[in-house]
C-alpha cells in the first residue's frame, strides 16, 4: 500500500538518498565492522543496545538484499523460535508511514521479487539455531523493481533510478529454552539502509522491524541470558508480600484500596500473566477481590484495564514496547467500624503464571483511603503511570480516575495526589510456566 505521494515524489527522494549513501553520507549507528565481519555489535552495558554496519554496498556483499535473524553465540543452548509479521506493510512499529511498502503500489510488473520466509502472510514460528551459523534468512530481495535500472514512466520514472523500493518485516520471539529470558537485541546494517525499529536497536522490545531491498541489508541478532530468579515449573508455592500502614486511622465509611502491581521480564508479544488472588490479611481479617490478566499486544497499542463482571477479573492490555510497571490487580474493602492507625501485619497472597516460556515477574503492592467508592466496573483504573487515550495524565497506575478526587490520608497513602499508596517492598516470584 502506498500513500498519496506522488511517484515522481518519490523518485527525487530515492535519487537524493542513493547519491548521499554512494557518497558514503548516510552511516548508521556509532561504530561499523570492517567488511568481512559476520557478528554483530554488542554495545556496552546500559543501554545494552547496538546499530552497527558491515561496512558494504552493492548487491551481493554482506547480507545486502536480505534481512538474517540469528539468536547470539552467547545464549544459553536449546531451541528459539520466532514469528514475522508486517510484510511489506509501510507502517511503523509505532504507527505512522514508512518506507518499508515494498513498492508494491507499482503494479506486479514494476514492483521487482521479494521472498520471505515464511511465506508473506504465513505467521507460524521457524527455529533459529545458536550463533551465526543457525542465522535464518527471512526476506532475499532477489530482483530490485524495474526502475532500478530501466525507466518506468507509468509510474513516474522517466529514467532508471538505480535505487530499489524498500522491503520489511517485522519479527518477534516467539519461544524460549525453559528459564531463558530475552535480553536485548543487536542490529547490523549495510551502509544506507533504512535503520530499523526501534532504532537503535535495545533491550525494550524484542520486536524488531527491519528492511532490505536489492543493495541493503540488515541481520537481527537476538541475545538471551538465564532465568535469573524465576523458576520455570508447573508448580509454586504461594506468593506472600507483607506491609503495615501508616499512623492515620481510618473512620467508616471510608474504603481502603488496595493495588497490586508488576514487573515483568521477558515478555513477548501474545504473552499472557495470570494473577490468582488469594486474599488479603487484614491483621487477623480476609479479604476476597478479584484476580487478573495482563495481555502484552503489539507495540503502539494504546493501555487499558477493563473489569470482567462475568469472570470477576481485572483484564489489562499494554504494549509490547511499555517497560515499566503494570497495573495487575485492585481488591476494595470498606472495614465495618474503620480501622485504627499502624495496623499491621497486612499479607497479600497470591498465584502467577505466564503463557510465555522464561518469563521473569517481580510484584509490590499499596494500599490508599477514599471517601466514597464505587463497584469495580464504574472505576476507572488507569493500566500504566504514562499516559493513555482515555487518561492522558501523570496519575499512577492503579488510579481510579472517577473517584480520586475522594482520596483521603491513611492505610499507606498520605491523600492528595497519593492516589495509590506508597508501595511495598518489591518480591520476585515463582512462576507457573508452560
């Protein structure tokens, strides 16, 4: 799909680009490997990111015309696998136009030959083994579009362009060995391609868009490290998280609002957390609430949290490319008589689970007053402490935005714009995994 850019647009930009990149103007990233190098960059530590070149033009050099993915020398043994979309589809992980349309506006005579692999539209997972010698071949440009070396003034090229449309895909891991996480990803480019997404190339999302066409290329070398603290298992313990409140006593009717909330790693694109609540310890009292699903979508996607009167669950969706913390559940409890000032101890126990080989999840809670609530679905709860369409604001997630203005001092929150509490200490916890 094109957009209504005018092709004769488009070719005084492509013409401009390709003079600049013979010029040897357009270099990405901070570094380049001398030309026969086959590995890609690893950049220090903090951001653990790369963009790097193979220093090559031309068809036929490097991994021009193709787009390689490879899972790094330095990952633990077992099998990855992996999964495309976004074919040729112009659209940035982000949202927006690019580049990457793969001139099929031009009509199937003009638009040159693209294989991907698998075949475009086909999103089952392929295996990448370890190192450089497991690199997988998903996009070979194999001829560029006829405008590349002949005129095509049915589509506004009166002579050749020697320049050739840009091809994309966008891939994501897809499984992991048993208590393997993603780490970061490196990219490697030829000089003058189209740099991919996100750029540079990092730890926040494995998802990574890339582009070639018959002169570039770029391999996408995905790096893994161990499971660190979760345990992958069919089996855990229970999930304990213990606090105490603050000094302020809390008269009825006031309602105590206690939030849940998580940090996970490792997470993918379809990844789905499971949040069983088992109850609240109220110094000696228990309190039910509902339990919880956090969805990981695609990059871009706008964050929500809904509440499931049907399934009495919290079920909360974020992008792929959110990397800070998460709202995962709220229970709601109005103490008959209120509460005393220092109640302490107050336990919250869980059960977590991940449809994601590997992932990693560590969780806090808090707990605020308000003066007057409501039932679970009438909320409002912000999903994330960034902005979102429907609460474009700085509040915390866990906020329920229809009632914050009713906060009040007590439990672990001072009121005001304390809508959530201040939170526990932070526990990694075990995770039931596939």
């Amino acid at each position: 799909m094109r957009y209504a850019h005018s092709f004769k647009a488009l070719y005084a930009v492509r013409s401009t680009f390709a003079a600049g990149a013979v010029a040897g103007l357009v270099v990405l990233g901070a570094c380049s490997d001398s030309p026969t190098s086959t590995n890609s960059i690893t950049a220090p530590a903090s951001p653990r990111s790369a963009d790097g070149s193979s220093g090559t033009q031309g068809h036929g050099f490097g991994f021009a015309g193709r787009v390689e993915v490879c899972v790094d020398a330095s990952s633990p043994a077992g099998t990855y696998t992996f999964t495309n979309s976004g074919w040729n589809s112009g659209m940035a992980l982000g949202g927006g136009y690019d580049q990457g349309d793969g001139g099929e506006g031009l009509g199937a005579s003009s638009d040159g030959t693209t294989v991907f692999n698998p075949p475009k539209g086909d999103g089952s997972a392929y295996t990448v083994a370890v190192g450089v010698g497991g690199c997988v071949t998903v996009l070979s440009r194999t001829e560029p579009s006829l405008h590349y070396d002949s005129p095509d003034p049915a589509n506004g090229f009166p002579t050749a362009t020697q320049t050739d449309d840009w091809q994309s895909v966008n891939v994501s891991v897809n499984t992991t060995p048993g208590g393997v996480v993603y780490d970061h990803t490196d990219c490697s480019t030829d000089l003058g391609t189209l740099p991919p997404q996100p750029s540079p190339c990092g730890n926040a999302n494995s998802t990574t868009r890339a582009f070639a066409n018959y002169d570039h290329g770029t391999r996408i070398t995905f790096v893994f490290t161990g499971g660190g603290s979760t345990v992958t298992t069919n089996s855990c313990p229970d999930a304990t998280l213990t606090a105490g409140f603050n000094g302020t006593a809390i008269p009825a009717p006031r309602t105590v609002w206690f939030v849940a909330n998580l940090k996970p790693k490792g997470q993918v694109v379809g990844t789905v957390i499971t949040f069983e609540n088992k109850g609240i310890n109220l110094d000696g009292t228990a309190i039910a609430g509902p339990g919880s699903i956090v969805t990981y979508a695609a990059a871009g996607t706008d964050a929500t949290t809904t509440y499931n009167t049907v399934l009495n669950r919290w079920e909360t969706v974020v992008p792929i490319n959110w990397t800070q913390d998460v709202f995962l559940a709220g229970t709601q409890y109005a103490p008959p008589g209120g509460l005393p000032g220092g109640v302490s101890p107050v336990t919250w126990k869980a059960g977590f689970a991940s449809s994601t080989p590997g992932v990693e999840i560590k969780w806090q809670w808090a707990a605020s007053v308000y003066n007057g609530f409501g039932s679970y679905d009438v909320l409002g709860v912000k999903p994330i402490g960034g902005k979102t369409l429907l609460y474009p604001n700085a509040d915390k997630q866990g906020t329920p935005e229809n009632f914050k203005a009713n906060i009040k001092s007590g439990a672990m929150g001072g009121g005001a714009s304390n809508t959530v509490g201040s939170w526990s200490a932070t526990k990694a916890v075990c995770v039931v995994q596939p």
